[in-house]
C-alpha cells in the first residue's frame, strides 16, 4: 500500500525550496510527485507549492505516523509542512482533490 500525503510549500517564506525538499526526500528513499503547471492557474497564491510523498508500507497507526514525522523532519528544513498522512489509493488523481473542495451557499 502506498502510504504519504501531500507536503505544502508557502511560497512567502524566506526559506521556502520545495525544489531542494524534492530532492532530499527522493535521497531519503521516497517516491516524489511535483504539482504539474496546469495547476498553477487553479492556485490562490500562486507562489505556493505542494508535493506528493510517499513510499510503500503497511496501513498501520504506527507505519503512517513514522513515515509523517520522517517526512515533516525534511520539508521542515525547506519551508514545508506534511499536514496529514495515510493511504493513498491507486486510482486517486494526483493533486486533483486538493482542488477538489466546493463552496456551499
């Protein structure tokens, strides 16, 4: 089961580098996904970024909670913060859901 979750990046920060986070994160053994451009247009502040973590593991309290704190131990360093971590199914479309929300009147 692929296991992680999304890592935000505010593009306001002084030390904000989801570039060098990419990188760190794939030297420390996890899969990396950018947010594709087309999504840039879809973004309130345009500045920020997110990235898709995540690695193979048991659905497990213990499993996901490791893997949230080893990834909020790298993102830190660059500016970001892994806010939620868990299951993510196969046939989810990355970053979609992130825009996903609707507003209800």
């Amino acid at each position: 089961m692929k296991i992680g979750g999304y890592a935000a990046f505010a593009g306001d920060l002084d030390d904000f580098d989801p570039d060098g986070a990419a990188v760190a994160l794939r030297r420390a053994g996890f899969e990396v996904m950018r947010m594709p451009a087309t999504f840039r247009s879809r973004m309130e502040i345009p500045e920020d970024d997110f990235i898709l973590v995540y690695t193979d593991g048991p659905e497990t309290y213990k499993f996901m909670s490791a893997v949230m704190k080893e990834i909020n131990a790298i993102v830190d360093r660059y500016g970001g913060l892994l806010n939620e971590c868990g299951p993510i199914a196969s046939d989810r479309a990355p970053f979609e859901e992130l825009f996903s929300f609707r507003v209800r009147h």
